[in-house]
C-alpha cells in the first residue's frame, strides 16, 4: 500500500510540476506509457506461461484417472471456469478478442477506458491462452496497452484528442513489445485504432512503440518473432503465383471472420446455460479437437516455424487452415478471452504453405522453397482479414527480417486486401462495431451523435398545455416561449399528443380561437427514449420532418419526461465538438 500511494504522490508531483499542453511533457507521457506498456508485456507472456502449468497440473490432479491424455481435454474447460465468470461480472468490454473495444473507446468514449479492464483482460486472456485456447497474445496486449495510455491520460486530465494519442500509444507499445516489432506497432496504432494520421500523433507513438520495443529486448532478447530460412524469388513468373495466393487469401480470411462472428451468433442465442459457464462448454470441444489436432492449441507458433521448414504433409496443412478457422471461432464465440492476429498468421502460413507445395507440383522450374509461400500467407491473410495493408506489409517484415520477400509480399497483400474489402463490409475489428450501429468509416460527426444519450440532452421542465385548453392560450404561450410546440396531456397527466404553429396554420380561421387543443393536435405521436442517442433522435426528425420529439418513458409511454428539439442537438453538437479541436 505504502508503494502504491508513493507512485501515486509521484505521479500527482508531476502533474503539478509540468505543463499539460507542453510537448516536452507529452513526450515524457508517452515514455511512461511505453515503458509501462512493455513491462506488462513481459509480465503477460510469464502470466501466460504460469496459467498453462497451472490449469495442466489441475487438469492431471483432478482427471488423471481417464485413459490415455483424455485428461488433456479438460484444461481449456477449466481456464473457462475462470474466464467466464471475470469478463461477466467484471468487465464485459475483456471477452473477446479487444481491439474492437479498444477503436469503440476511441471512436465514442474520447479514449476514456476503465482501469480495471486491463487487470480482467490480463487475468482472463493468460487463463484462456495459456490452457490452450486456440486465441493469441496480440488482442489483449492491445488493449492492455491502450488500457494504460488511456488511464494516464485521464489521470492528467488530458482533452479527449490526447487521450486518444494516449490510447493509440498504448497500442502501439504492446504490439511493439509483443511481436518485437515496432514499425508495425506504429502503423497498427495508426491504421487501425485511430484510422488517420498527423505529424504530432505520430511522433508520442513512435516514441512509446521504441521504448516498450526496448523494455522487452532487455527481457525476452532481440531475436525476431520468427526464424526463417533465406528465400528469394526464383522467376517473374512467380510474382502471378503470389497474386493468386492473395485471392485464396481473401477469400480464407472472409470465411475466418464470417465464421467467427456466426459461432458469436450461435452462442449468444444460445441460452441452455448462464452466459458465464459458456466459455467451458467451448473449451472442452477445444480439448476434444487437440487431442487429434494439438496443432491448433494455444498461439501456434510452433506450427507456423515447422510450416516454413517444410515438415508439414500437404493434407495436414489444408485439414489445419479449416480447423483452426473453426477452432478460434468456437474459442472466441463461447466466451475466452483472445486475440486473433496469431490465429491470421496460423491460417495463413498453412494455406500458403499448402498453396506452395501444389505450386511446386504444378511449375517445379518455377516454384522454389514453399516456405516463402507460407511467410507471404501470413501476411495476404492479416491482410484480408484486417483490410491494413500497410500494418501487413511492416508486421510480417519486422517479425522475420526478410527483406528478399518483400515483393511477392506486397503483390499478395495488396490483392488480398482489394478482394476482401469486396467481399465483406467490414473488418475482422470493425464489423463487431458494424453490428452495434457504430460505422467509423461514416466520420467524427456520427461518432459523437452516437455517444450522446437523450437523458443528457433533453429540456426539463416541460412547457405543457391541456387538451380543454382553447388555441388561444396555446398561441399566447408561444408569444412568450422560445418553442413553436407543445406537448398535450389530459387530466390524468398523460400524453396524448402534440400542437404545433403548423397544426394552427393548416386549421381554418374562423373561430379557430375559441376551439380546443383537441380538435388540432397530433395524436399519432413520434416520441424518443431517454436511452436513445441523438443520432437516433436525429433519424427520426429527418424521417418525419419534425422540429422536436417528446421524451417519454420506457416503460410507461404516456409518462412525458422531456422534451428535445434540433438546437438541443445542435448544442449538444457544439459542446462535445469543442473539446476534441482544442
């Protein structure tokens, strides 16, 4: 304890000691991020290492009993016992595999994240991972890392845009110390978290990506991800190969996160038992798959080297592309927490390593070392699952340090990446937001009226006129009220409906003073919840041409609450706008 309030007293001395809005100070930011970015790392691939040995040990303590290695089935079932119950009552936003969570804080929450997602993602990713799960490490560090810059950020009570920076520097650094690559952490931050670029963002995150780069060397060493043999392109001829490969590519890397979000589907429909004992139910099929195919177990990185040397028979490595689809996707769509960048490099190492040795049958004058076909995999099928080429192209660079595969890498990413994009609407990361009605691809505009419920917004206490009222009390309250409308309720202080200037206007003139409310107002109403968003709202005022909305209760619809109008949006607007420009 007493450590902690020293680190906190630290950290409240800097605040008081340094200008927020100093470059110097954010560049010193951003350093605290990397290096506390990098150590989680490290502490995560121990954590990870200690859950494997952990639930193996409990698995053979409690089931050692069964013939043969059936014990082994029951391991990712007791990682489940943990998952499930952490991400359910702790922190739902830590199942799954985080990046979408991470570019959903970004995009609707400024950046802001709850410090407690780092320690459940953490605890819940190392169980799942290390237990076998057939997920990888990349997910959770990322959002780990941006768990991190996000919480320093708003410890300094930074404005949403350096928050955002704080964010995307988290990410950039635990994919930096993660795969030893922190070019491809830059660009990853870049690409895919923020989704644009500027020249001061830029230079925190390649800050925060080098040193978290250089807190895990000092740990884990300097060697790449990746050990490959020296490949070079044998023919021009080749270079069409490689095209080829990133068609397969996309059309794999569709069906992967297809197939991953139906498994989603399937579980959240399925409501046979409590969502927090999903994760077991999927981890003993895992169990029942690795005991014919332990290939698909865990990161499988083993697997992907013994690709690239060739020690894999053709009809493994075509049976290995479809069962590790399905196997991830049963993983993640059950409940365990995990990334699916190590799976993307799993399937696509394999079907480029199937696609190399087929071609070697077919051109064998042409066709070199399959293993060059099963590195270009990797990164057609990050690719087409991902849609960021640039991040592909880096990552798979930085990870082998084969500078001779660049070319065909770049034919088959880029094909990759062009077909996919045709074929699915999203990304592996955005189509989960594409599902929640967020579409960052539509612009900051939609973002914020997304993020902006109508309980924040809407006018209270309510002008109101009774339905015996006569017009002209309704007129005489316009006189001197700033709204053209008004709500109408009876005797029982119920919505009934709505009288505008236009509903006089459209009226006709003669007596129209003496007529009750009644007779002219709108009972067919259009009404919001205080749940709603503004772009909900906003919908329905395009749709029905309408200058405001009463805003009534869920529960009871007749019970008025409020009431909102355009210049409440537009206000609305205008004070969350602010804040991102300064």
């Amino acid at each position: 304890m007493d450590n902690i309030e020293g680190d906190m007293s630290l950290l409240t001395n800097l605040k008081s000691k340094f200008n927020v809005k100093s470059t110097w100070f954010s560049i010193l930011i951003s350093i605290i991020i990397g290096i506390l970015a990098g150590l989680f790392a490290v502490l995560f691939r121990n954590m990870i290492s200690f859950a494997g040995s952990g639930f193996s040990g409990i698995g053979n303590f409690l089931f050692g009993f069964l013939p043969g290695n059936w014990w082994l089935i029951t391991v990712p079932a007791l990682a489940g016992f943990v998952v499930g119950p952490l991400t359910y009552f702790f922190a739902r936003e830590a199942k799954g595999h985080g990046v979408p969570e991470v570019m959903a804080a970004v995009a609707l929450k400024n950046g802001r994240m709850r410090m407690r997602v780092i320690f459940v993602k953490a605890l819940a990713s190392a169980s799942s991972i290390g237990a076998g799960a057939s997920v990888g490490r990349e997910g959770p560090i990322v959002q780990m890392g941006s768990g991190i810059g996000s919480v320093i950020g708003q410890f300094f009570k930074m404005n949403a845009k350096k928050i955002k920076t704080c964010v995307a520097c988290g990410a950039a650094a635990g994919i930096s110390a993660t795969f030893n690559a922190p070019i491809a952490g830059v660009f990853f931050a870049l690409e895919i978290i923020l989704g644009s670029f500027s020249a001061n963002a830029f230079s925190l995150i390649v800050v925060s990506s080098v040193t978290a780069s250089v807190i895990a060397q000092i740990f884990v060493g300097d060697a790449p991800a990746f050990i490959v043999q020296p490949y070079s392109l044998n023919h021009p001829f080749e270079l069409m190969l490689y095209a080829l490969l990133g068609t397969f590519a996309a059309i794999i890397g569709t069906l992967f996160v297809k197939t991953l979000y139906k498994s989603e589907d399937l579980f959240d429909g399925w409501n046979v038992i409590p969502e927090w004992l999903k994760p077991v139910f999927g981890g003993l099929i895992i169990g029942l798959i690795g005991l014919k195919f332990p290939q698909i177990l865990g990161v499988g990185y083993e697997t992907i080297e013994a690709t690239f040397k060739g020690e894999l028979l053709l009809g493994t490595l075509i049976a290995l592309v479809f069962i590790k689809i399905f196997a991830t996707s049963l993983t993640l769509g059950s409940g365990h927490s995990g990334g699916v960048f190590a799976p993307s490099l799993f399937i696509g190492a394999t079907l480029g390593g199937a696609f190399g040795l087929i071609m070697q049958v077919l051109f064998p004058e042409f066709v070199g070392n399959p293993g060059a076909y099963a590195i270009v995999g990797m990164g057609a099928v990050v690719a087409g699952t991902t849609q960021a080429p640039i991040t592909s192209v880096i990552m798979i660079f930085e990870m082998t340090r084969d500078y001779r595969i660049i070319l065909p890498l770049m034919i088959a990413i880029v094909f990759s990446t062009l077909l996919s994009s045709y074929l699915s609407k999203g990304t592996i990361y955005t189509i989960k937001l594409l599902r929640r009605g967020i579409n960052l691809k539509a612009g900051k505009d939609v973002n914020i009226m997304k993020r902006i419920k109508v309980a924040d917004v809407m006018t209270t206490p309510v002008e109101i006129c009774r339905k015996d009222n006569k017009v002209r009390k309704v007129i005489e309250m316009m006189h001197h009220s700033k709204h053209n409308g008004f709500p109408v309720l009876n005797d029982k202080d119920q919505l009934v409906g709505i009288i505008t200037l236009q509903d006089v206007r459209e009226a006709p003139v003669e007596g129209i003073m003496e007529r009750l409310v009644s007779e002219l107002m709108t009972s067919k109403l259009v009404v919001t919840f205080p749940e709603e968003t503004l772009d909900d709202v906003f919908r329905k005022l395009s749709k029905y041409d309408l200058g405001h909305l009463p805003v009534v209760s869920k529960e009871d619809p007749k019970k008025l609450l409020g009431i909102l109008t355009r210049s409440d949006i537009i206000k609305a607007y205008n004070k969350q706008l602010l804040p991102q420009q300064l």
